[in-house]
C-alpha cells in the first residue's frame, strides 16, 4: 500500500460525516441518550410546524448525575459522528433540564418533575411525534 492510498484510507475512517439529514442526527442523539438510560425518549419533528428547528429530542434522566451524563454522551458522540458541536448549551451546571441546541436539533434533557411541569410535547402537540423505544422494536 502506497503512502497516499493509506492516507486516504486513515481520512476516510476517521473523517466525520458531512452529509447527514435532520431526521439521522435527531436518531443519534435518541440511540446516545438511550445508551445512558435516558427515558422516555420522544422525537417531535418540527418541520412544516416552526422555523425554530426540524426536531426537538426529549429525554427523561432522573437524577442531576444521570442529565449531565446524556448530555455528555450526546455531544461527544455528536461531535466524533458528525464533527458538530452545538451552537448554544443552557443549564449544564444546574442539571436539572439541559438544552443543547444544534440548529435543526433541540436537545431537552430533564428531570421528570421538570418535563411534567413545562409539557413540551403537549405544548407541540400538532408536531408529529415518535417514541424512541418504539422504534427500536
């Protein structure tokens, strides 16, 4: 193997993807937060309903530890798939309700007692809306 095929095959392999569509890194960010336990995970896709983004991603952590866990294990896995960071992080250092936002993605992680006090999927109730573990079955 010549030195330019084995640079291009090590670009190749560790390169992030630059092609991805809202719905695939809406999945990632789903399949990340459900490898730490995250609960109750819901994707409400946005589009046609708000310009504020394609998707939002809901996820319930049910201890401070286990948000900022997700939240950790979303961006990094964000980060090393895509080569993306978000544009904005809100609330990682209460860990009560984390938000990360990617620009066609908003990421709400939170305690249960927070999800059922703000009723984010009631308040989009119009946006199509798919379970995460459903998927998975």
């Amino acid at each position: 193997m010549t030195y330019q095929q084995e640079y291009s095959l090590n670009l190749t392999l560790e390169s992030p993807v630059s092609q991805y569509t809202s719905h695939e890194l809406a999945l990632t960010i789903a399949q990340s937060a459900d490898d730490k336990k995250g609960e109750d995970i819901l994707l409400l896709n946005l589009d046609g309903v708000s310009y504020l983004a394609d998707y939002f991603v809901i996820i319930t952590g049910f201890s401070r530890a286990q948000v900022r866990a997700i939240y950790n294990s979303i961006e990094d896995k964000v980060k090393e798939k895509y080569g993306k960071s978000p544009l904005r992080v809100e609330g990682q250092s209460e860990g009560a309700w984390i938000l990360l936002d990617y620009g066609d993605i908003i990421v709400h992680i939170m305690l249960p007692q927070d999800r059922d006090y703000y009723k984010i999927e009631a308040f989009w109730g119009h946006a199509e809306q798919t379970c995460f573990q459903s998927i998975l079955h």
